[in-house]
C-alpha cells in the first residue's frame, strides 16, 4: 500500500513540476514493479564478476547442481533421527560421520552450524577433564584453583570478521587465555614454559585473513601433539577454511589439508563448510573418538547442531570428493582450477555479444583472489573485461541495480569483470546487466 502510494506521489510531483501526464498504463507499470520490487524481499541472487571465488559479503561458497538437488529432497520428511532397518529412533550425527571419516582419516566427525560453533563447542566440551588416556591411574581429578587454561600463541591471536575474535571466544567458554611467544615466533619452548596445573588446551588458530611474512616460526602442530600427549592436554586446531584438496597445484601456495592436521595428530580440527570445502555454512569437528563424543554429549550441541537441509547439502558436496570429481562439479574448486585463458575466452565472447556498447570495452590480464577470510593475498591469474572508463563508481551502482544485481570491481580506475566467478549459467544475465548499465549511462551521460 506504502509503494503505491509512493507511486503515484512521485508521479504526482512530476506533473506538478511540469511533466506531462504519464498514460494510465505507464503508471500501472510502474506501481506493478514496485510491488514486485517488494515481494521479492530483500535477499536476492548476485552475479558475482568480482573473481572473488570465496566471497564472504556474497554468501561464500555457490551450491554444486547435486548439492542443491539433495537439499531440495531433504526439505520434506526424512529419515535424519529415524534408523530405517529397525524402525526406531536412528543417530542424527551419523550421515555425515562416516564419509566424513572417510576423507579425513579421523576416527569420529561431527557437524554444527559453522565453524565459530565448533570453535566454540570444541573448547567448551574439552575443558571440563583432561583427556581420558592421560589420567593414568583412574580417579577424580583434583579440583582446580581457578579456571582451566588454554594457550595460543600471540601470532594467533586474531580476528576472523564478522567480530569472532579468538580472545573473546575463549573467555565466553569460561576458560583463562595463557598467552605464549611473540606476534611473529612462538616455539615449542613457550608452550612448554606455560603448562601449568590448570593447563586443559593447547589451540593452534589459521590466520586465515591476514599474513605473517619474514622472520616468523610457529610450532609445528606435531610437537604441540607431542607436548599435549606428555602433559595430559587436549590438542584443538582451529583449521578454518579446512581444504581437503593438495591447494599447490592450483597455485595457491602450501594451505595444510585437514588429513594432514588429522594425521598430525590433533584431538579436535576445526573447519567451514562454505570455504574451501565448497559446501553449505557448517561447522565440522573431526578427529580422535573420545574428543568428539565429549562434543556431541556437550549440552551446547542441541543448540549449535546442523539442519537436515544443510545436513543433506553437505553429504552432496562430500560426496563429489570421495568420487573424485571436486574439482569438476564443486563451483569453488572449478572456479580455482579454472585456467586464464578459459577466462579469456570468456571475456572475449562478452565483449563480442555486447556488439557496439562493446567499443569501449577491453580484456586484459589482472589477478583473481581466493578469499573469504581463507587464503589471504593468494592470487590466481586471470582475465578481465573492462568497462569503459570514467565514473567508474557510478557504473557500479548501476551494474547493482540490475535484475539480478552484477557485482563488479575497480581497477584502475575502471569497472572490470572477472569470468572466473560467473557461474556458467550466468552470462545471460550479467549481459543483460551491462547492456543496461552502459546504456542508462549513454542517455545520462551523453555519448
Ligand atoms: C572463517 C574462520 C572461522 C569462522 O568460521 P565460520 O564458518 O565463518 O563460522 C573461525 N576460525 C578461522 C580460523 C576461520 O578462518
């Protein structure tokens, strides 16, 4: 009622100020689009021309077409708590344990929300008793004088986005934060300094959206795990983005993979769903048995514990891995994996279909980044098309007004866009877009 109302007052305004009286049919348009304007909410699809392949701001990781079909069948009944041979109730946390033991080499896995739930279950669940193989001679362990601690190094110490600041977490869980080394060295000699009587948990955290470069040495989880397994300590690693593929052969650097965090040794490793992994916003903890048993009985799970729909979207996505075709049929890794000149190819034929508003376009080399509070200034190259120059600022306005909206970036000056994260079937959409945007800028602007 508000929009129509809306409506018809510009329209009103305008006539006032002299425009001529619009035909009945051009203002029922107008209202019409309006009130599609507002049924469509304000949650929409993007383009993404960024080549931002993880991109946080635009929801992360894209859905592969299997994912999405398994989501959309797990959105009716289905048997999530329902053990379908003995027809009784059957074990939530199962589905997803089994492959995802399977591919990392854990003993037990199991799924939450998202990683800062896991983060959060893992201290929570850890810190109330050392681990079970380190008590010796069985016994109630002596109350503590004080909180448990857990130590992180300084260089460790960071904020993920979105306000998740290791610090804050840790005091959340009711746990003392023992800081050890310095912002660039912490060794294996800090931690040993540091165990004290109340030590429960020695976290390792990936810096993920920041890089620390030169003189610098972190402790090699291995000898945290020997450390931990001499003192009676549980071993978290907070992994982050979590890659299950080698990411060295893409050309973004040594990333560790959760097989090698979990052969490493650590009790608990810590993952997104929606970064490398390629799958829907979860949180996975995976490894040693009785670690994730303390999670999963830790009354924090019912609250931070994964939907059947998300739940679905994860085997799917799992499911491309253990096939071995990740890198075909998951979007972030066929966007990763996708060559330069794929992409120039691409920008070439934009360029070609935008006919005469294409004059001023232009395709060159330029630097598509992996992202996502995942890999930070890790680069692959690529190509670009340019838009023509001037105001670029104001074309990408214009590109986000468009149906769907067309995220671009700024290069020197001009609006580009990146091939490597437009999803295949998308051209026709981020064409639509441009033409509309260079257009509305012909008419504005002049030629
Ligand atoms: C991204 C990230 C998180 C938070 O993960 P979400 O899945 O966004 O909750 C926590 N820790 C690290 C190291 C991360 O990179």
């Amino acid at each position: 009622m508000e929009g129509i109302r809306e409506v018809l007052e510009g329209h009103r305004q305008a006539i006032l100020a002299g425009a001529p009286c619009p035909a009945p049919e051009a203002i029922e348009a107008d209202v019409l689009a309006r009130l599609g304007e507002a049924a469509r909410g304000s949650l929409r699809a993007v383009v993404n021309a960024t080549g931002v392949v993880i991109h946080t701001n635009l929801g992360r990781a894209p859905l592969s077409a299997a994912t999405l079909d398994a989501m959309r069948h797990a959105a009716g009944y289905t048997n999530l708590e329902y053990d379908l041979e003995a027809g009784e109730r059957g074990d939530r946390y199962g589905h997803a344990e089994a492959p995802l033991c399977r591919l990392t080499g854990a003993e037990a896995a199991v799924v939450v929300n998202n990683n800062a739930a896991a983060v959060m279950l893992a201290l929570a669940a850890l810190m109330d008793a050392p681990p079970a193989r380190a008590s010796g001679p069985a016994g109630p362990a002596t109350p503590l004088a004080g909180p448990p601690e857990v130590i992180v190094s300084r260089g460790q110490l960071v904020e993920i986005g979105g306000g998740f600041r290791i610090p804050d977490v840790l005091r959340r869980s009711g746990a003392a934060l023992v800081e050890v080394g310095t912002t660039n060295r912490t060794y294996l000699r800090d931690y040993e300094a540091a165990v004290g009587p109340r030590t429960r948990i020695l976290l390792t955290v990936h810096r993920s959206n920041f890089r620390l470069s030169g003189f610098v040495h972190d402790t090699p989880l291995e000898e945290l795990v020997e450390l931990g397994r001499q003192r009676g300590l549980w071993v978290v690693d907070d992994l982050g983005s979590g890659t299950l593929l080698a990411t060295r052969p893409f050309g973004l650097g040594d990333e560790p993979t959760v097989q090698e965090r979990i052969r490493a040794g650590a009790d608990l490793v810590c993952f997104s769903g929606d970064k490398l992994l390629g799958g829907p916003q979860a949180g996975i903890l995976a490894g040693r048995r009785e670690a994730v048993l303390r999670v999963k009985r830790h009354p924090l799970m019912r609250a931070l514990r994964v939907d059947k729909v998300t739940l679905a979207g994860l085997l799917a996505t799992l499911a491309h891995y253990e096939r071995g075709e990740a890198t075909a049929e998951v979007p972030v890794w066929r966007a990763i994996a996708a060559a330069p000149d794929a992409s120039r190819a691409r920008a070439e034929a934009w360029r070609g279909a935008l006919g005469d508003l294409g004059a001023g376009c232009a395709v060159r080399p330029s630097r598509s980044a992996v992202g996502g509070g995942s890999l930070p200034e890790v680069t692959v190259p690529t190509f670009v098309l340019a838009l023509p120059g001037g105001a670029p600022d104001a074309l990408l306005a214009r590109l986000r007004r468009a149906d769907p909206p067309v995220i671009g970036r700024i290069e020197d000056d001009r609006v580009v866009l990146d091939p490597r994260t437009v999803l295949p079937d998308e051209d026709e959409a981020l064409l639509r877009g441009v033409r509309e945007a260079l257009k509305a800028r012909r008419t504005t602007d002049g030629p």
